[in-house]
C-alpha cells in the first residue's frame, strides 16, 4: 500500500525494448515556492524598502503645485496621504498656517474668498495657508494633527474652534446609539472610547495601521485619486476594458487631479434667512464634559509641543440664529471657553456674531462675512502681536 504523504516508487515502460523509469519518493507538498530562513529575510527586506519607496517616488510621478487659494478639494476630503503631502510643501512656502473644519475651508464660498485668502489680501503677500477640512470636528481634528501635520512644526497656527459641534449630544459624539459621523479614521480608535463610534476591532487595528505605515496611506490615496475610492481589483472588474495602470496615471506625467480646490463652482451667496432656516434652541452640552472641547485642547497641546505658536479663534457663531435659554448657555460656554485660554496664556480672538446677513447657517459665513471677520481679526491687539508682527519681520528681512 502507498502512503498518502509520499509518493512511491514507481516503474514505467516508455517504450518496448528501453529500460524502465524509476521515480524516487519524495514528501507530498503544494506547488509553491519555498523559501529558507535567509530567502525569507531577504524578501522581507525587498518589501520593506519598497513599502518606503514606493510612497515617495509617487511624489515624484504625480505632480503637485498647488496655487496660493489651494485647500484639500471637497471630494477628497479623507485623503489624509494627500493633506500631509500639501503639509510638507506648504511648510516650504509658508510660516502662518490656518486649521480647522468647513468654516476655515469656506464651506459656502470659492477658494479665493476664505479667511485665509482675506488675511493675505490685508497683509498684501501670500502669507497665510489654508489647511481646514470640510466636515472635520475637533475630535477628528486632533487625529489629523497628531498623525498627517508632523510638518508643521516650530510655525505660526490659527487653530479655530467650532462651537457648532456642542450643539447637541449627537454632534458631541456622546449618544451610545450608533452614529456614522464625518472622518472616523481619525478618532480614538480604542482609548478613550467614542461612544457612538461602533466599528470592530479589525477595522480599528487596520486603521492604526494606515496612520503608521505610509505605503497604506498611500494606496487609500491612489484608491481614492485613481479608481473611485475602491482596491484596484474592484475596480478592474468595473472597468474590464480598461487599463489598470492608466487609471493610476502611471502611463501619463499628468498632474495629480487635485489640483482643483472644488470641482462644484457654484457658491451662491444667500443668507440663513433667505434660505428659510429658522431660530433654534440649541440643546447644548456643558463645556466640561464634552468630548469636542476635550480633544480641541488635545490638539492645541500637540501644536504647542511642537513648538508652534498658536492662536485660537472660537466661532463666530450665528447668535442671531438663536432663541430661548440656548443663547445664555452659549454665553456661558463662550466664556468658559476664553477663562480657559486665558488660564492657559494661550492668545484667543472671541469675534462678536457678524451680520445676520453675512452667515449662510448656524456656524459658515458668507464672503462678505469672512472679509468682516479678516478684518477684525487684523485689528485685534494679541493677533498682531502674535501673528501679524511676525509676518513684518519675516517680510523686511
């Protein structure tokens, strides 16, 4: 009898008159390539390099020169590889940078009329760079500092807080109830706990990866730029016909497709008002335990560890968009929030509401309303001091 993990010994006949073919035993095994432990070492360092490599010599294949009004195009959001990349290089070109969500980013107008593109038009020279994300909280805000804005270091910061994101339990992150909220990518995956934030430990693990290892930064970049967010095997077999490496730009020297800061052009400028939103009484949560606030200051202690000099700007909120007890809380709120700052020595603008007319909801400001609140700004006393004499000096050297 043969045994099933050997092969026997075998004799055959391949023709009549010729000696017969004798087959040695040998162990059964799979048809793959094995590799000793010095084979196996050695792939390991092949693959290594090319997880280092790769990721930079894209840079060099997919051009990228973003112009003075750039900010991270609204469909790309997520590309964290691609905001960290914008990161490197702006650092290059400026020293005052400002962060935070769609009120920074200019949710509601084009590129050239953001509150940064108004501060450059004030000082007369490009000097301030736009580095908000549509739809990041604070909660998220602090992973994106802490994991893609390494660059950013020893560099004049405008950090702005958002108080919309107290304006409810839900916005805060606190229900238990399951919400899928903007950037979960870059919140506390394990500790602390978000309550609402319910994916499995698998999906967190992988993410953690994603922020350490650049490669897999990267191939989200590409899944994102090239095929329609999806691995490039999904996409193959959406596209049978069509060239894997052509979608990835690998065939041309094309720019990177986010040259452009938004592909929708239309930013009508219409008010909260004439939008037929009413006057709410926000439901809102106390400053001292909510999860927003807490990870702001996480990310204003990251910056500062950086040695950043850093400025905080809180709102301006739409107050006239309020009604009953919420706009006492607010006030209180706001307060707590400036006792804080000021407990802390870290320099703050707290902007009175602007116009009713210059608001296009409860938190974005229309063009008019950022050119009022850039205006402000210039004229407060610390933020010249802080950030504008800076720019002087760096201007006259």
């Amino acid at each position: 009898m043969t045994n099933k993990n050997t092969l026997s010994t075998e004799t055959s006949t391949n023709s009549p008159g010729h000696a017969p073919v004798v087959l040695p035993d040998v162990p059964f095994s799979s048809n793959g390539i094995r590799l000793s432990p010095r084979e196996a070492i050695f792939a390991a360092i092949i693959i290594a390099v090319l997880f280092v490599l790769i990721p930079k010599g894209w840079c060099l294949l997919e051009k990228f020169d973003p112009p003075a009004d750039y900010r991270v195009p609204y469909d790309l959001s997520s590309d964290y590889w691609l905001y960290e990349r914008y990161c490197r290089l702006a650092a290059d070109r400026y020293e005052t940078f400002v962060i935070g969500d769609s009120v920074v980013w200019g949710h509601y107008v084009p590129p050239d009329n953001t509150l940064s593109r108004h501060l450059n038009r004030i000082v007369g020279s490009n000097e301030f760079a736009n580095l908000g994300v549509d739809g990041i909280h604070p909660v998220a805000l602090a992973g994106l500092i802490k994991y893609y804005s390494r660059s950013i270091s020893g560099k004049n910061v405008i950090l702005c807080f958002n108080p919309l994101w107290m304006t409810s339990r839900k916005h805060d992150l606190q229900t238990e109830k399951e919400f899928h909220f903007n950037h979960p990518r870059l919140v506390s995956q394990f500790i602390p706990k978000i309550p609402c934030y319910k994916d499995s430990s698998s999906q967190k693990i992988g993410i953690i990866l994603e922020r350490n290892l650049t490669f897999l930064s990267w191939a989200s970049h590409l899944q994102q730029t090239s095929y329609d967010s999806l691995p490039p095997s999904l996409w193959s077999l959406e596209h049978p016909y069509d060239n894997i490496f052509q979608g990835a730009g690998i065939e041309t020297s094309a720019d990177l497709k986010t040259t452009v800061s938004q592909s929708d052009t239309d930013f009508p400028q219409t008010s909260w008002q004439d939008r037929g939103l009413g006057r709410q009484d926000f439901p809102w949560v106390e400053l001292e335990s909510s999860l927003q606030w807490r990870f702001f200051r996480e990310a204003v202690e990251t910056l500062q560890k950086r040695k950043n000099r850093v400025f905080i700007i809180v709102g301006p909120f739409n107050e006239h968009m309020m009604k009953g007890d919420s706009v006492q809380v607010y006030e209180e709120i706001k307060k707590g929030i400036g006792t804080w700052l000021k407990n802390n020595s870290i320099p703050h603008y707290l902007p009175p509401s602007l116009p009713s007319k210059n608001y296009a909801d409860a938190s974005h400001p229309l063009s008019k309303g950022y050119a009022l609140l850039a205006e402000q700004l210039c004229r407060d006393e610390s933020f010249g001091r802080i950030i504008l004499h800076r720019i002087i000096e760096r201007k006259n050297r």
